[in-house]
C-alpha cells in the first residue's frame, strides 16, 4: 500500500482510498469529530448504496457464518472485480481455518516430550528429506529408559508395568488397552462438563496430564503397530452380516464419544461389527483424539472395526485443509531446538498409516446379495477396458501398486485411478440426471472435486452391482445431501450416502446417521439430530483475531 493512498490524523484511525473501487470502509471510526463521522455516513452509505451484484450477494452469504463483530467489521465491503473478490473470499476461508486452530488449547500437550526428545539424536535426519518409521523406533530403542521414565507420573501404571522390565521398550511404549482407556476417561471429562467451563482446564484439574503428554512420542509407535496390523488386510475386506456403518467424522471427539457409549459399548451390540467409512481428520479441532482412539479400538480388536481410507486420509489433501497445521500447532514448542523434525515425524506417522488403510468392504450374506461399502463411489470403466470392476481385480490392483501411488496425481496410471475413485467419486445429482435423461453418460468428470474423479450415474451403479452380486453401496463423502437426515437414498435406493459428523466445521446444524445391517435387513437410521449434537465451544473465540483478519483483508482489496 502507497505511503500517498493513508491520511492520518492525531484524532482519526487510517482512512483508505483507492480510486479503482468503489467506496470501501473497513475500520471503525472513533466519534471524536464531526468532519470524520461524515467521511464514514457518506463512504458507508455509498458502499451499501451500490447495486446488489453476485459476488456481494456470495460474500455477504459468507459473512452470516461469521461472529456479529467480525461481520460488523467487513459488512461494508463491497467488491466487483471478480478476481479480486474471489482472492479476498479465499483468504477469508483460509483465516476462518486457522482462527479455529488457534482458538483450541492445547496446553496440555504443549510441556510433553521435550525432555524425551532431547535425549534421542534427532540431529542426524535430514528435514528436507523423508523420515522412516524404522530410523525413528532405533532412535527411540537407544534412547535413555531412565531419562525417559522421569518424564512420565507414575510409570508403573502405564509404561512400565513391573512384570515386564525386560519386555523391549518399543513394545512397552504402547499398550493399546490404556491408550483407550485414557480417551475415554477424558472424552466422558470432555462432555460433562457446565456450559461456561473450558474443558482443557477442567480435565487438567481432574486427570493425570503427564499421561496424556506421553503421546506426543508414542503416536509414531502407534502407527507402526498399525501398519503392521493393515498389511495383513486386503484392499477389498470381506465380512459377514451383523454390521453398523458410520460415516466421516471429520475430528468430532464429541460424536465419536456418543458412538462409543451407544454402540461400542452396548450390549445389544456386542457381537456386531463396526465399519468406519473414512475422513476421520481435518475441519474439527480433536482430529489427533480421534485418530488414537480409533487406531486403539483397532488395535485390541482388529477383527471387529474396520477402518477404511477416505480422501482426508491422503497426505495432499490433509496437508491444505488442517491436518499438518494442527498437527505443527500442538507441537512445535515440544522440541524447541528443532521443532520442525518433532511436527513432520507426528505428522508423517498418521500418514503412513493411512497408506494402508483398506479401501472398501463387501458385506456377503447367506441368501441375499451383498453390500459394498466405501468412502466415494464405483471406480470408471474407462480404466478397466470399459468393463466393470470386479472385487478381486481391485484386491489385485491393492497388491500391484504401493499405497502411497494411489494419491490423486494428473498422470497416474490408469489401475491407479480406479482405486482412488474409490475415495472420491460422487453420484450425479437428480437435477443433472433428469436433464440429461435422453443422453445420459455412465461417467462424467468431477470438475468440482478438481477433475482427477468422476461422477457416476445409476446405470455405474447397476452393472458394478451386477457383476459383483451386489445390491446396495453405502458410500460417505458427502454432506449437503444428508444434512436434513443423516443419510440419504439415490438411484432407486441402490445407493446411500450417511455422514456421521454433526456440528460440521462447527457451524452447520446437522442432523447424523447410520446403517445398521443386519442378516435380513439393512436400516439407515438417525445417529443425533440437530438439536441435540453440541456445537465445537473452541470454534467461538474469532475476537482474538478480528485485528489480524482486517490487517489481512486490507493486504487483500489493495
């Protein structure tokens, strides 16, 4: 901005121009003289006065989603250059994302580790280059179990059990079974709680945080017990009836909570399966709670929850909408010499455990079709000689090609892409079908998702059913159209969409749902309506940042 374009007085805050733009107001005035309280009637009035176009209307959508003073704040503005507004609306989203980051308090992880790290030899990795999980677990081998021990309260009850000090320290480390154990002490912590208390606080006046801190050093130790686990499944799992399947939880601590007291650990449900259809992380602040709690339900009982691999669970994706800054928040003060390594080795472990996720999963029943179940959609035909897929030609695929090749790439092999259509394909909407009823393609391209998927129509869903002795896909990924049920029916009911995370991004009111399959019937029902799921109270606090947006959208309009 040119030193010429700001006046300042003694009396008055900056006052912008620009002749370019119509008449633009983003700082509140002080009422201190008359000359200035006219300058802001005539700029606001001839701001507001200025024909309603798209773009403002768009904007002013936006703004609705916003605290009243950060709306207060930018309610005057007023764009018509459409680069311009949609540079200003991005950057608005991306302040929104970060905002939420920054609200959530992490304190109690922030003193863990720092002790444990300084006594491993980490200067040795290069930060520019990957990281291997075998390089970290000889470093945590040769680390000092005495120094490490000093940083843990009361490592008798949890890291160090008294039966087993010559059990190696990388089995010792994690014991899955007290992992949840903790979760759940904190999730019940966590939810019963009074309106006005914050709940970090509370459950570090009532809990053990030291234990809680360890975890810093132990998810990488998680993960590779994970792996270790997923290498012995297929691409494509198959299973039998007597199954409930939930849909993206997207960081929700709060309904992954409710899920457990209601159905994990129900008797009614005790010997039901549980499939998770993916997109566990981003857009909710307790991506890192859910993700243990999920790796620890896994690991002590791999055969009764399934895990499948969404979108989010891909490194390129998780790395733009949160994933990697929550991950760097939480922990970049935890090595202070180099905290960059400590955050990239957190980070990295979650995602070479998500290479190995599973893909999808059949539901096979004595008399009946079975169920396919994934996170996007039927992989196009355009990659398999225009024939549909079959489930043992993608179990094939899962073998042929290393799991982190299935990410979303322009000029990946076509077997490559079927696999990650499995992630991210969508239904055509009924607008779109009913338009194009007379000409209506199996496969159309996903521009809205960034053109490397496909849209699949009802004839795709047909024959992959067909030629599978299928009946029905139960797919996630999307939350528009479940937004008033929890899950919704299309293409003549061979097709159901449920979501599973209310609250969404902390601002949508949502009802959730389910599917309970059972050996006669299959059910979607509703998880929690609207009115009862409770919002994110961490996503409230966008006061601390209302000086950083407006400095952000000035940089932005000028």
């Amino acid at each position: 901005m040119n030193k010429n374009n700001v006046s300042l007085n003694k009396s008055q805050t900056p006052i912008i121009k620009n002749e370019n733009l119509s008449a633009l107001t983003i700082f509140r005035r002080k009422k201190s003289s008359k000359s200035n309280q006219n300058r802001l009637s005539a700029s606001s009035s001839s701001s507001l006065s200025t024909q309603t176009t798209p773009e403002r209307l768009h904007l002013i959508r936006n703004l609705r989603k916003w605290p009243i003073a950060s709306r207060t704040t930018l309610s005057t503005i007023s764009v018509n250059d459409k680069n311009r507004h949609k540079s200003l609306d991005q950057r608005m989203n991306r302040l929104r994302n970060r905002s939420m980051i920054k609200a959530i308090d992490y304190r109690p992880y922030q003193s863990s580790s720092e002790a444990f790290f300084s006594s491993i030899n980490l200067e040795q990795f290069d930060t520019d280059h990957p990281i291997s999980n075998e390089e970290i677990l000889n470093e945590l081998s040769k680390s000092n179990i005495e120094g490490l021990s000093n940083t843990v309260h009361d490592p008798e009850r949890f890291l160090y059990p008294a039966s087993d000090k010559e059990t190696p320290l990388l089995e010792r480390l994690v014991n899955p079974i007290k992992i949840f154990d903790y979760l759940v002490d904190f999730m019940d912590q966590y939810y019963n709680l009074e309106e006005d208390r914050d709940p970090c606080a509370r459950w570090r006046e009532t809990m053990d945080e030291k234990l809680w801190d360890n975890f810093a050093y132990i998810i990488p130790v998680v993960c590779r017990q994970m792996i270790e686990i997923l290498q012995n499944e297929n691409t494509i799992i198959t299973t039998g009836p007597d199954v409930i399947v939930f849909g993206d939880l997207h960081g929700n601590l709060n309904d992954v909570h409710y899920i457990y007291r209601n159905f994990l650990n129900e008797k009614k449900y005790l010997n039901f399966k549980f499939i998770f259809l993916g997109d566990y992380i981003d857009r909710g602040p307790k991506s890192i709670e859910v993700l243990l709690f999920l790796f620890s339900i896994k690991m002590i009982s791999p055969k009764r929850y399934i895990l499948l691999r969404g979108n989010h669970e891909v490194s390129k994706v998780n790395k733009k909408y949160g994933f990697k800054c929550l991950v760097e928040h939480i922990y970049k003060n935890t090595y202070i010499k180099n905290p960059k390594i400590l955050y990239n080795l957190i980070y990295r472990s979650f995602n070479q455990a998500f290479n190995h996720l599973p893909v999808g999963v059949v539901i096979r029943f004595k008399n009946q079709k079975g169920i396919f179940c994934c996170h996007g959609g039927v992989p196009n035909e355009m990659y398999n000689h225009d024939q549909p897929w079959t489930i043992n030609e993608l179990n094939k695929l899962g073998g042929q090609f290393k799991p982190h090749d299935l990410i979303p790439r322009k000029n990946c092999r076509p077997e490559q892409s079927a696999l990650n259509e499995i992630l991210w394909n969508d239904p055509v909407s009924q607008t779109f079908a009913r338009n194009h009823s007379n000409n209506l393609k199996m496969f159309y391209q996903n521009k809205k998702r960034g053109g490397h998927c496909s849209k699949f129509s009802e004839e795709a869903v047909n024959r992959f059913l067909r030629v599978n002795n299928l009946r029905l896909l139960i797919r996630g990924h999307q939350f528009k159209c479940c937004k008033e049920k929890g899950y919704r029916f299309h293409f003549s009911d061979q097709t159901l969409t449920v979501f599973s995370s209310s609250n969404y991004c902390g601002i949508q009111e949502n009802t959730t749902g389910y599917v309970l399959v059972t050996e006669n019937n299959f059910q979607p029902m509703i998880l929690r309506s609207a009115e009862e799921s409770r919002p994110f109270r961490q996503f409230n606090r966008f006061e601390l940042i209302l000086d950083e947006l407006s400095k952000e959208v000035v940089k932005v309009i000028f």
